[in-house]
C-alpha cells in the first residue's frame, strides 16, 4: 500500500490531492490519463471513501482533473489551439479546414528582460530561451509573438529543426521536453506598433495594437513561459457576458 506523503498537519484529502497533483507534475499521470476511481483511490491509500472523493473533487474544481458521465475522471487535456485567435475577427477563422499557421522568425540563448524575468521568477539577466514568432491565418499575418523560456527545462527546443515546430508549441513542449502546460494569465493592452513590428504585420508604424502578454503555468503551479503577442487593433474584438 503506497504511504500517503506530505504535512501531516494538512487534512488527509488535501495530502491525496497533492499527491495526485504532483504525479501528474512529474510526468507519472499524462493529460487524457484516467485516474483510479475514488473507491480504488481510498483502497489503495487506506483513506475513507468520503476523503477520496473530496480529493479528486478538488483538482476537478482545481481544473486538474475533469470528469466524464459514465467514463470517469481524467488529467485534464488543456487546449489552447485557438486561445489568442478569439481576440481577433478576420475572413475565414470558422471556414472548415482554416487553422493558424506559425513561422519561427529567431530562437536563440538570451539574457532575460525585467518583465519575463519576473513572471518566471528568475533573475533578470539569467540566460533563457529566446524564440519569435509570427502567427498566420491562410497566410495572412495576424500575431508577432516574442516567447522566453527557461532554459533548463526547454534546451532540447534548440536541436529541433525549424521546419518541425509545427503551428502549435504546447504539444511540442510536451513531446520534447516533458512539461506540460495546464493553464495560462493573460493581460491586455494597447500600444503603437514599432517599426518591425509593423513591417511583419502589414501596417504603418505608430498604428494602434493590441499587447496580449501571457504567463503559462504546468500543473504544480510552476511558470513555465512568457510571452507577449501583438494584433492589430482593427481586427480586435471581445466580448464577455456579464450577469
């Protein structure tokens, strides 16, 4: 019977949820995983039924795990295929077959700024990864993105070829470097475009842009990159429904 670790002090289903949770941190329990049923869990832990069940209940409330009628609980598969498209209005986003595109435009070892720094909680200056990008919709550019990543945990991105990134980067975070990402904080703003970043977006200089900076976080909580992205404020839209 495996031991229940962690503070003794914390109730018994907080220690299971911690448990749990550093499983699928540590790469034991992948997205799309199922998890034992709360009566395998209580059995294999000797726990109540009742803590079993307060356990997994808070990751499902936590968005760690969710639950499936009649097929039971599962590691959450975060999507984010189309998370900083929905900011944006242009031809053909819902067409069949539409998807984004990406294209690296430079990746290398930097130093990093103030800003990504603190949302990564590393010194400012600490070598990083240091990838740009740029987002396309049927070849239309929509996002120049500029992405940090902490070194240690991304180097194996630095052999990958270019041509094999793919549009998407969280599926290959996982796949080459074993860190998933479970949720992200996003903060918009607005500025006026540079010079480059104009050029490769297709507008004038000092034209209005939206600045969506994002802080992605893996399951225990750690930040695992920063990235700021710029779209045009002429295709922005948001909508929210307030109750």
């Amino acid at each position: 019977m495996p031991q229940l670790k962690g503070d003794e002090r914390l109730p018994r289903y907080q220690r299971l949820a911690d448990v749990l949770r550093q499983e699928i941190s540590q790469g034991a329990r992948s997205p799309g995983d199922r998890v034992p049923s709360e009566n395998e869990l209580s059995e294999q832990y000797g726990l109540a039924p009742g803590t079993a069940r307060q356990a997994v209940a808070q990751l499902v409330a936590e968005g760690v795990l969710e639950r499936f009628h009649g097929k039971g609980t599962y590691v959450r598969k975060p999507s984010f295929d189309h998370a900083l498209l929905r900011f944006f209005r242009f031809r053909g986003l819902n067409r069949e077959g539409s998807g984004p595109q990406s294209r690296i435009l430079g990746r290398e070892i930097a130093h990093l700024p103030d800003a990504a720094a603190e949302g990564l909680q590393l010194e400012a200056g600490t070598p990083a990864i240091h990838m740009s990008r740029l987002r396309l919709f049927d070849d239309s550019p929509v996002l120049v993105e500029e992405i940090w990543l902490p070194l240690a945990l991304f180097r194996p991105l630095l052999e990958l070829p270019v041509e094999d990134f793919g549009p998407l980067l969280y599926p290959l975070y996982e796949d080459c470097c074993d860190q998933v990402i479970a949720y992200a904080d996003e903060e918009l703003t607005a500025e006026a475009a540079d010079q480059t970043t104009a050029e490769l977006l297709g507008i004038a200089p000092g034209a209005p842009v939206i600045v969506i900076e994002r802080l992605s976080h893996g399951f225990d909580d750690t930040a695992l990159e920063w990235r700021r992205s710029w779209g045009r404020a002429d295709q922005f839209h948001y909508h929210t429904r307030i109750r």
